[in-house]
C-alpha cells in the first residue's frame, strides 16, 4: 500500500469513529437510553442512513478504511470482549445454569437452521440469526460474519432481527414479572432473563426493571452464553470447512478453513482477566474502548449496507426471528422450571 493509499485508508477508519462519536453521544439521549439501546444499534442504524442516502459523496478512497473497520477492528473488538468476564462468573452460578444455557444454545441454533431450511432463507442469514438469539444478539453476529465471510446486509438483516426481538423482550419481561404469570422464584427469573433474551444490554434493562437480585443473576447467566461464542464459532468453522471440501470433492488434498483465531484471543483474555492482575478502572476502561470498537464496526457495516437487500430477503428472517423468540420465552420456560429439577 503506497503512503497515499495508507493516508486515505486512515481517513475512512476516522470517519467512521466520527460516526460512533455520534452514536455514543446519540445513545445518552433520555429516550435511548430509556429502551436500553446500545451504541452498537445506534451506530448500524446512522451508518445505514448515510450508506444509503449519502455515501455516494464519499471519496472512494476512503472504503479501505470502511473495510478495515468492519474487518479487522471487529476482531479486535472480539477479542477484547473477553474483558468484561471471568471464570469466577461462572463457577458463582452453579452447574444448572451452565447446562441451561448449552441447552439453549443448542436448541436455538438448531431450531433456527431447521426452521430456516424449511422457510428456505439464505443459510448465511438463517445462521446469523441463529447465533444472535442464541448467543449475545449483534456480538454473536458481528462474530459469526467472520467465520462465513458474508456480505454486510446479511449482517445488517440478522442484526435488526434480534434488536427487534430483543426489545420486545426486556419490555415484556418485566410485565410477565409484576404479574405472576410463571410463577418462577426470583432465581429462576435470574436464570430465565440471562438464559433467553437476545441483547446483553436488554438483559440489563429487564434485570434492573425486575429487582437489583434478579438483575447480577441475569448478567451472570447472560455473560456464560458470551462464553460460549467461542466454541460456537469453531465448530462452525470447522463444519463449513468440511462442507467446502465437500463441494469440491476434494477427498485428499486440503481445503483452506476459516479458523477465527480471534475466538482463542477472547477465551485467552478471559483467563487473564480471571487473575484480577488490572485495576477494575483500567478493565472499565477497556470495556469502554471495546464497546467504541465495536460499534465502529457496525457502523462500517451499516454503510455497507444497501436497504434494497433488505427487499430482496424478504420477511422471511422476520420470521424465522419471531419463532425462536417464542421458542426462547416458552421453550425457555420449561427449561428452567425443569432442568434444575432433573440434576437435584
């Protein structure tokens, strides 16, 4: 890359951080902040507003440094995640938690590439869709696209999915809670919130609407699904590995596999965060740094993102989005009723 190129690339990343400036700015407004909406969401959906109206104005030049935001700093941005968990989160919640939340995992991803099969979405879309509500929402999804290397509107649709739903969600949440409706304890409600609602930051807003005890128990339960992105997204990889070697019927030779190392970085930050060798202020400030990051790559993705592509997917991920919300709510339901029951 000649000095120039470099110096242009430089100005895309920097117009992207303006707009997660924006975001971050944006996401403190009362109403915003009322419906608990990340920056992240924020900065996709200002990034498809400019992608789409005024993106032609942009100097070409500048997309390398688009790219490399959506790409490269996504990856960083992963990795760093590992910072806001420890293993100590996990061992405080107990084994049922840990085996709800594989159960719903499990369920979801395959529920949701049944389902897409049958209601023949694009795979890439009906497996981003499933990792987000199986998983952390648009994190798992930013993680996945990766793995797939898919176009960025596959990202956007998947992620406006799981908002969509995951909003529903911490509203309804709190509502089925003051009525008494499931009946759950204020543990189960802990483990039902972290275990089945889509967003990190949806968690919290239904958690701190339903008592300060059910809140830290939905994080908790909630960050062991974030732990699980990474053996999620390497068997996922090595899946798609194998069915490209498969396609090309390459019996003998060797297929090149998308391996995201950077899913080792994540689990390898957590162990170090385990240690407590930082100062909580520091780690605050990294998460802060990491939450930047990320939502400068969904703003690199939303101004990749053309609103025609969302015509041409169709409702169908819609759909797809709104069965395994109701799989997560009911199916949810019986797996934490039940579940803890089973392993006394």
């Amino acid at each position: 890359m000649t000095e120039s190129k470099r110096i242009h690339s430089i100005d895309g990343v920097l117009f992207v951080a303006l707009f997660a400036c924006a975001s971050f700015y944006i996401a403190e407004f009362h109403l915003f902040k009322y419906l608990s909406l990340s920056p992240l969401i924020i900065g996709i959906v200002i990034g498809m507003i400019y992608g789409n109206t005024l993106k032609k104005n942009m100097p070409e030049e500048w997309l390398p440094g688009i790219t490399f935001s959506s790409k490269k700093l996504l990856r960083l941005a992963i990795i760093l995640y590992g910072f806001r968990l420890t293993f100590q989160n996990v061992m405080s919640v107990g084994l049922s938690a840990i085996i709800i939340d594989i159960i719903v995992i499990t369920g979801t991803l395959c529920l949701g590439l049944f389902w897409g099969k049958l209601l023949k979405i694009d795979k890439e879309i009906a497996l981003l869709t499933s990792t987000g509500s199986a998983i952390c929402g648009a994190a798992a999804i930013l993680g996945m696209e990766p793995v797939l290397n898919n176009k960025p509107h596959k990202t956007a649709v998947a992620v406006s999915t799981v908002v969509i739903f995951g909003t529903i969600a911490m509203f309804l949440y709190p509502v089925l809670f003051k009525s008494g409706i499931l009946s759950f304890t204020s543990t189960q409600w802990g483990l039902y919130t972290g275990a089945t609602i889509h967003e990190v930051a949806h968690v919290v807003g239904a958690g701190n609407a339903m008592g300060e005890s059910i809140s830290e128990a939905a994080i908790i339960v909630k960050m062991i699904r974030v732990i699980f992105l990474a053996p999620v997204l390497l068997i996922f990889a090595l899946i798609i590995g194998q069915q490209m070697k498969a396609r090309t019927g390459n019996s003998g030779g060797s297929v090149k596999i998308t391996i995201p190392w950077f899913a080792f970085g994540f689990i390898a930050v957590i162990g170090f965060n385990s240690l407590d060798l930082l100062p909580q202020v520091v780690v605050e400030g990294i998460n802060y740094i990491d939450t930047f990051l990320l939502t400068m790559a969904m703003t690199a993705l939303g101004i990749e993102t053309h609103l025609r592509k969302f015509k041409e997917a169709g409702a169908k991920p819609f759909i797809l989005a709104f069965i395994l919300f109701c799989w997560l709510i009911f199916g949810g339901y019986f797996i934490v009723k039940y579940i803890p029951v089973f392993l006394e």
